[in-house]
C-alpha cells in the first residue's frame, strides 16, 4: 500500500496519542499504571519499606515521634507516614498533627467514602494492602486522588499514600463551560489561543480543551498537544478501535451537547484509561473536555 504524507500523519497521531497497547484492547484488562503513578507508588513503597523497618528497630516511642516530627526524615513533599491502631485511633500523621489522639474510625474522604475503615477492616484480614480514596495533597494544597499502602505491625497500622491528579467528571464540565463562555465573549481565535497555550487556564494536570471543526474534522486546538492544529482526525481511532472523533462530530450535530467514551492516553500517567470526554457545539466548532478513570 503507498502512503501519503496524509496517511502517515494519521499513523502517527494514532500512535502517538492513543499509545495502542493491541493486548489492552483485546483482553479488556485494567491498563497498566503509567511511569508517573509507577514512580509515585515506588516511592511511597519505599518509604513504607523505611518507616516499618524503623519501626521495629526503634520501638514505638521514637518511631511515633520521628513519624510525627516533618523534619524527622519521613516527610517526603507529598508522601509521609501515618499510623493507626487497631480501634482507629491516628497515633502518628506526618501531615496532619491534629489528628494525632483522635479515633478517626469514623473519617470520610472528599467524597463521603469510609476509607479508615478500610483499612482498619482490610488490616484485620491481610497483613498488608491498599485503598483508594480522594484527599488533600499537601503538596499543592488540592484534594485529589490518593493511593495509601498499608502493613500491619502488631497492633499498629503503618501506611503511606501517593497521589495522582485526575480530574472529575464536574470539574470536567466546569472547564467546558469556562471555554464555551471565552468563545462566545470572545470568538474563536483569541479563544484557541488560549486553549492552547499551557499557561492559558486551559490546561491543568490531566484536563484540557480541544476544539475541532464540525466540516473538516480539524484541530483547532488541543492543550495537550498544541502542535496537533490542523490536523484532521475524522479517521483516528483510540486503542480499542472506537472511531472517536467521528462519534464527537457526529453526537455535535445531532444534539449539540453530550459524552464519548473511550480509551486513551492520560498525560498525567502515561498511562491508557478509559476516558469520557464532554462535547459542546458552539456554531461550527465543537469543543471538549475530558476525564479519566483507572479502571
């Protein structure tokens, strides 16, 4: 088969974009953890590896208090130890010392999910393991998703988390509706300039605009990949084969407004995840705004 400059432009952006692992698509399977969340999830593994070795060597008196001290070695920007007995109670938290004393059974995370209980349940029954749940970041003073990885010593619950930026469906909406605004006040070339430009508001963490022509099936914008203008998508498909921008185009024009989901490469995570992206028509553009889930 010839290959034309068009055809190799979209072999590229297919490939580039929806890094298609064929495995992941046939097996359906949960994709893998991407290099940022791997690097986070390593580091949080070795601080727990420290902190109950230290533990164990030092007794529960020093190690508490070391754990309790931010200059006491295990308080690393986002990630730091905390502890719990076996009733819940927070006995050390490198974040947090207001919780220290406090039986903290009964704490809820950003979206009303038990997670204390989680682990203290989960402890009862394994020796070590994790939960999930969305909390503040003390490093960017943000609540989102978290990681904590937990071993039991003793009576003594040690455990560590990690987090991973990724937005949800309403901040999605949120984003989408601030763009909609700045093309109408606006109009659209001083709007996708700013979608495109990382400093513009228009990108943070795994979240940004695109736009893209409802007749050409062109980029006007893309914030995560702003080299990508001009680009007709109409034929991409994600990992899965779903033909994704034609189903965007094809929902704007028929109802204007509505979700796509697929499976495509977070830039937060490196990673492929499902995502669902949030379509708008404004005049001949649609423009969109998507999120992620890991599994």
């Amino acid at each position: 088969m010839k290959l034309n400059n068009r055809n190799l432009l979209i072999l590229s952006l297919g490939a580039a974009l929806c890094a298609s692992p064929l495995a992941y698509a046939a097996s359906n399977a949960a994709p893998a953890k991407g290099s940022v969340e791997r690097s986070h999830a390593r580091q949080a593994s070795a601080l727990l590896d420290r902190a109950a070795a230290h533990l164990q060597a030092k007794g529960p008196d020093q190690a508490l208090a070391a754990f309790n001290d931010d200059q006491g070695g295990f308080v690393d920007g986002q990630h730091y130890v905390f502890v719990l007995d076996t009733d819940g109670t927070m006995l050390a938290n490198g974040a947090s010392r207001a919780l220290v004393g406090l039986n903290v059974m009964s704490l809820k995370d950003a979206a009303g999910a038990p997670f204390i209980r989680e682990i203290v349940k989960g402890a009862k029954t394994a020796d070590s393991g994790q939960v999930n749940y969305h909390w503040r970041n003390p490093a960017d003073n943000k609540v989102e998703n978290k990681t904590s990885l937990y071993r039991k010593i003793g009576d003594r619950i040690i455990a560590v988390g990690y987090y991973i930026p990724r937005s949800s469906a309403e901040q999605a909406q949120k984003m989408l509706d601030e763009a909609v605004a700045l093309v109408k006040r606006s109009g659209g070339e001083a709007a996708f300039k700013a979608f495109n430009d990382p400093q513009g508001g228009f990108v943070m963490n795994d979240e940004y605009v695109f736009a893209i022509g409802l007749d050409d099936g062109k980029y006007r914008a893309s914030g995560a990949s702003p080299n990508l203008v001009g680009v007709d998508v109409r034929e991409i498909t994600d990992a899965a084969g779903t033909p994704l921008f034609k189903q965007m185009i094809a929902l704007a024009k028929d109802k204007g407004t509505g979700t796509v989901d697929y499976v495509w490469r977070n830039p937060a995570t490196n990673a492929v995840e499902k995502k669902h992206t949030l379509i708008r028509r404004v005049n001949d553009v649609l423009l969109g705004v998507g999120y992620y889930s890991s599994n």
